[in-house]
C-alpha cells in the first residue's frame, strides 16, 4: 500500500498485528463479538479456508444432482378442496386427476378412423405405457375425445405417480412421442398441466442460463470499475460461487426428505449473487480504508472492519432472512421451498462473509489493491463525491426529496388497478407443444376444454351433480359420472365455456361451488390455481405484516433508533410500490410488450405481490443497513445529526450505487429473455433496486433523516434499557480519542 495512513490505531503505534503482546490483547477486549470472530479467522486462515474448501467441495459434489432432483410442481394450496379431489381421482380413478397426461392427435387428410391413423395411436399408447409413471392409457372415445370432425382426437394417459415425477415424466414422453413416425399429415403434441410445467421449465431453465451468461461480464465490468482493482473484484464472486455450490449440494440432500422446486435453484443462484456482492462490496470497502488506518496492520483492519461493516453485514442478512421467511406462511410446496433455496443461499453467503472473507483479506493483507486501474486511489473509504451531495441534501431537503416522492406516487398509482392470475399457457412458449396442443383442443372441442373441471361426489349425489352442474352458468357440457374402482364415490368432469385462465372460467368454478349439493368437491388444473390465488390472496396482507413489523424490530435493534428504524421500513414500501406498478403498466396492459418479447396474460402472476414484496424488501433492506448503519457509527462517535446523515452517505453511498448497478444488471438481463415469469421477475426485481437506490436510499432517506434532525436519534428510557447495546464505532474513539483527520470528517 502506498501513501500516509489517516491516523494511528493503537496497534499501528505498537506492534504488528501477528504479535502476541501486551497491546493486542488491549484491541481485542475493545472489538464486538463480530470483530474478534473476524480477527479469528484471520489468525485462523489457512483452517478457516480448509473448512471452507471441504465444506464447499463435499457439497459441491452434489450440486449437480440438484437439477435432475428438483422437482417443477408443487404450485397448489395444501389442505384445498382441489388437492382433496386431485388426491381422490388418483386413489379412487385410476390416476385419472389433473396430472394425468393428454396426447392430442390431429390429421389433415384422413379421419381418425383411418387404418393408419389407427395404427399410430397403437403405438402412441405402446409409447405412453413404456413408462413406468403412467398407469394406463385410454384410446379416443367418440362423444368425449374425438371432435366431431373426427380429425381430432385425445389420448389420455394416467397418473401412477406424484405430480412432480408426471412433470418429469411428461419431459421424457414429449421426446419420445417426437420421434414416432407418423403418417402424412399427422401431429401428435403432449399437452395438460404436467406438460405445461414441463414446456416451462425447459424454457426457464434456458433463460436463465441465458441471463446467467450474460449477466457475469456486466457484473465483473461493474466491480472492476466498483473496487478498481482485480483482485478485489474477484472477492464478491468468490463468496457468490461458494455460497450457490453449497446452497444447490444442501438442496439435492433436502429433495431427500421432501419435493423442492426448481425455481429454488433460480432464486438462490441470484440472492448468492447479489448478496455475495453486497456484502463483499461493503466488507472490502471498509478492510481497504482500515487497513491504510491501521498502518497495514492486517488484523487491526479486519477488527476495524468486521466490528463495523461485518456487523451491519450481519443485521442485513438477518433482515433478508426474516423477509423471506414470511413467505412460508404461504400453504404452498413451491412457495415454501423456494423460500427455502433462497435463505439456504443466504445463510452461506453471510456465513462466508463474516468467516471465509476476512481470512482472505488477511491473507491478501495490501496485495487486495493488486492490478488497480491507474486513477483508483487505495484505501479511500469516504467519498468525497457523496459527501458533496450529503451536504447539498442537508442545504435544501425539500427541493431534491418533494419532486423523488411524487415520482415514486405516480409510479404507484397503477397498482389501484392492478390484477393478478395464476400462469396461462401464455407462460410457455409459442413453439412449445403444450402450448400447440392446448391451441388444437380449444380449436376442435371449444375454448374451455382443455381446463375440464373435476367434481368428485358421494356415488349416490352422481346424479344430482350432473343435474345441478348442468343449470350453472359458465358450463358448456357435463360427462356422465365415472364410478370409483374403489370406495363409494363417483367423478364427473365438466367443462366450462371460457378460456381456464380467464376471469369467467374462475367465476363458473365459485357457482358450481356454491350450487352443487353437499359432498361434492371441485378439482382439476383450474381448480387448483384457483386455490392457490385465494390462498395466496389471503396470505398477501399478513406476509406484508409480518415482514413489515420484523423489519422494523431488527432495525430498531441495529440501530436504536425508533424513528430512524420506522423511516428505513416505510421508505421501502415506496420503491416497491412504484415497482409494482411499472409491472401493471407492462405486463397487465402490455406496454413496451414487443420490446420485452411477451405476449400479455391481462394481469400479474399472482404470486408477485407476496414473493416479489418479500425479495424486493429483501434487498432494500439490505441497502437500509448499510447506510443507516454507517450514520450510526458517525453517532456513536458522538457526531451531530448532520454529520451523521453526511457521513453515512459519504461512507456507504459508493457501495450502495456500486451493489445496486450490479443487480440492476443482473435482474434486468433475466428481463430480455425465456418465458413470462422471468421477465415479470426480471422487470419487477430490477425497477425496486433502480428506484431504490437513486430515489430512496440515497435521496429519500438522507431527506427524512435532514428533516427530523435530532430527533431521528433519540430513544426513550424505558426503550433504551429494553434494547441490547448495539454499537457500529469500531473502538477506536475509546482506545484513541484522537479527533478523526480532515479527509475523513464532515466538511461543512
């Protein structure tokens, strides 16, 4: 390292940092439990790494198993009335419940009694029997599934396994289906719920490898610019890397015990990316200006570092932790077991920040500099930049934070409007045969027959059942009921007139809830998703709670500040609003729809507002800690409120912009390729960051804190003798009560 220090610590006057005497034991009784587990590491590195690495690579051994065991169902409400029928048609019918399989045949030349027509379906069902997961197969009947232009015909195959193995099953039947020869201008398509899952996570799978790809340049060229050195850019990948191995290793053993979804995969490889940078961006930062400090005393700077930086490092990730963890109120497998990936990613994330990091650094010691860019000065933590527009924020606080809050308004106005809706077949590709064949049923028995509803009733109510769904609104045709091969009950299906991802079709499943006689239970695909809507729907305002009030617990834990903690959770509730509702005026209207490649559903994926809230909260919060946390060190040094809310932004303001352009990089690019979800999740995930970064973190927050002043600091007694004594100074003030030199003070 080159150039004067800013001040001497006490171990930079004494020893060096490896030196067992008398001084070191005085820092050490100064540093936080998070300092000296630093400092540990450190003097522990090459241990430290050999756990890491044995951790690491025993997992990592695994992690190629995770993607074949992830499983791509698991999107319904558990305990509904629609599972109770899916679970009765398996047991009682023959497998013959909403994951069963359909194979729609289509001939332009000859009708479906042709002898070659025949002879194909022959061999379609050899083909659908050859595995194991289907239990039987049904030939076209006429009067139920053959059209009456006697083209068009389906071929049921039905369940003899769960509905994440029929998923898998549909994967390897579509191949083999596709390559039958058939006869001249035959198509065969693989079509229903399983093969929908099927067509899509093939398609997510792609995008997402796609928007991996290109996503690692631009985070690489961003931290590069960021850190202005190589090895230090090389720092937040090394944690992301470790933290995905182990998180995808731990997957593959929790599929063991239960079904985790595939997007569990997807959502931890992005929360390891973008925490792994956070928190390296915000360690490293720090390590690089203690280090000069403290002379290159190496573990004088990490106790420095971890005492300040690792401790906010450690609330922030609890704070993702607790945000995410609302979401398993959700009574939904997917939902919860994406929950799970994420916070399992998390966890590693944090847990090598706060370990594996610091013995790096000790390790590197100044060479964390090494292939700088000519112009980067080393060791600047405070940037001089943001303290300008600290203070240009302080001056005039209501001519920069008025125009950012009527911004962020009129962004939210949409969402008085916005709507939401479980997965169409718009979700899966044009070109996917689920898709097509969906297309070819609509076409050949009417619009709403490929969403057949399933009414499971007492066998003596079969009747009644047929009778009553007969008169509902919304019901195109009712088939006779089918008696159980076991236990009393019969199964009638029946189909609706609309399209099963419209609001009619959800309207004739709430009639014929209402009207059909007492034992009689609704299930099938559309049933489903109707269930986990309302399930989701009525998990939406508690999960927002919850998240809410724990935010706002541990900040006011952090930060011993009720008022500083209150305006980091509301300040939040903008950027996500906002948010939202850029993603009504895109994907509910359809606007900026042929730039984005995507074809408009008429409303948002219902799991948006909850699972969406939760991450985008996630990663606000995460900007929360870090600079409320470094205002509360400049607090706790005893400074003004002005200098504390200067300081802040000059301490954290580069990190902040610097973590946020890299996940604004990152979630925009899952915006420009794959299906539906991942653009909605691209678009929603980055406009939060974008808008939190540049119009609440580094505008709105400094404003609240400019016009609260004084009081945005205080604690009443009798809260101040309930909270812990948390404190973000790094113990220097106490061991030398030198006044900070000019470059790192507040200038007026």
């Amino acid at each position: 390292m080159s150039g004067a220090p800013d001040h001497q610590s006490p171990i930079a006057q004494g020893q060096h940092a490896d030196s067992p005497a008398g001084s070191d034991q005085r820092w050490r009784d100064s540093a936080g439990p998070i300092g000296r587990l630093g400092v540990l590491a450190g003097r522990r590195r090459k241990l430290v790494a050999a756990g890491w690495a044995v951790l690491v690579l025993g997992l990592g051994v695994l992690a190629p198993r995770a993607e074949h065991a992830l499983s791509g169902a698991g999107w319904e409400a558990s305990g509904s009335e629609s599972v109770a029928v899916r679970n009765a048609a398996d047991k009682h019918f023959g497998g013959a419940s909403s994951s069963a399989l359909q194979v729609i045949v289509t001939s332009s030349r000859a009708n479906v009694d042709d002898p070659r027509v025949v002879g194909f379906l022959r061999e379609l069902r050899r083909t659908l029997l050859s595995d194991r997961r289907v239990r039987s197969v049904r030939l076209p009947q006429p009067g139920a599934t053959i059209a009456q232009d006697r083209r068009t015909a389906v071929v049921q195959a039905f369940a003899a396994a769960p509905p994440d193995e029929m998923v898998r099953a549909a994967g390897a039947l579509k191949k083999k289906i596709a390559q039958l020869e058939r006869p001249a201008g035959v198509t065969a398509y693989l079509t229903g719920s399983s093969a929908m899952w099927s067509d899509f996570n093939e398609a997510n799978k792609s995008a997402m490898l796609q928007s991996e790809l290109r996503s690692w340049p631009v985070t690489l060229a961003i931290l590069l610019v960021a850190f202005g050195s190589l090895v230090a850019a090389g720092l937040p990948l090394m944690l992301t890397i470790a933290g995905l191995v182990a998180a995808a290793g731990l997957l593959y053993l929790t599929t063991l015990a239960f079904d985790v979804s595939i997007w569990a995969m997807n959502f931890a490889l992005m929360f390891s990316l973008a925490l792994g940078i956070d928190y390296a961006l915000f360690i490293v930062y720090r390590f690089r200006g203690a280090l000069e400090r403290a002379g290159g005393e190496v573990l004088a700077a990490l106790r420095e570092t971890m005492d300040t930086a690792g401790k906010a490092v450690l609330f922030s990730g609890l704070t993702v932790l607790v945000s995410l963890s609302a979401v398993l109120l959700v009574p939904s497998p997917a939902f919860r077991s994406m929950a799970l990936g994420i916070m399992l990613s998390v966890v590693f994330v944090l847990a090598a920040s706060l370990t594996l990091l610091p013995a790096v650094l000790a390790a590197l010691g100044d060479r964390v500099d090494r292939f700088a860019l000519p112009w980067v000065t080393a060791g600047r933590h405070r940037s001089p930049l943001f303290a300008a527009w600290g203070r240009r924020l302080w001056a005039r606080p209501i001519a920069w934070g008025l125009p950012a809050l009527l911004a962020l308004a009129a962004l939210c106005v949409p969402l008085a409007k916005v709507e939401t809706g479980m997965p169409s077949i718009k979700v899966v590709p044009k070109d996917g045969g689920s898709r097509l064949g969906y297309a070819a049923i609509q076409r050949a028995f009417g619009e709403g027959a490929p969403g057949a509803l399933q009414v499971v009733a007492p066998a003596a109510r079969a009747d009644e059942v047929v009778r009553v769904a007969r008169t509902v609104p919304g019901v195109a045709a009712v088939t006779p009921p089918l008696r159980a091969t076991s236990g009393d009950l019969a199964l009638a299906q029946v189909i609706p007139t609309a399209d099963p991802s419209s609001a009619a079709a959800k309207r004739t499943i709430d009639r014929l809830r209402e009207r059909l006689p007492r034992g009689a239970q609704v299930g099938g695909a559309a049933a489903e998703y109707r269930d986990l809507e309302a399930a989701l729907a009525a998990r939406t305002v508690p999960v927002v709670l919850l998240v809410l009030g724990l935010g706002f617990l541990l900040l006011l834990v952090a930060l011993r500040a009720p008022l500083v903690a209150l305006v980091g959770v509301v300040t939040n509730l903008f950027a996500t609003g906002a948010a939202f509702g850029v993603a009504k005026l895109i994907f509910q209207d359809g606007h900026l729809s042929n730039l984005l490649g995507f074809e408009s559903q008429g409303f948002l994926d219902a799991w948006a507002p909850v699972f969406f809230f939760a991450m985008v909260f996630a990663i606000s919060m995460d900007y929360s800690v870090f600079l409320l946390s470094s205002a509360r060190e400049h607090r706790d040094r005893g400074e003004s409120a002005r200098e504390a809310m200067i300081g802040g932004i000059a301490h954290s303001g580069r990190v902040v912009l610097a973590a946020g352009a890299v996940m604004v990089a990152v979630f925009f690019t899952f915006a420009l390729s794959g299906p539906l979800p991942p653009k909605e999740m691209g678009v929603i995930l980055g406009t939060a960051v974008l808008l939190d970064v540049l119009l609440v973190r580094l505008l709105l927050v400094p404003v609240a804190l400019r016009l609260l002043g004084e009081r945005a600091w205080r604690v009443p007694g009798w809260l101040d003798r309930l909270l812990p004594h948390v404190h973000f100074g790094h113990g220097q003030s106490r061991l030398a009560p030198t006044p900070e030199p000019a470059v790192a003070r507040v200038g007026s």
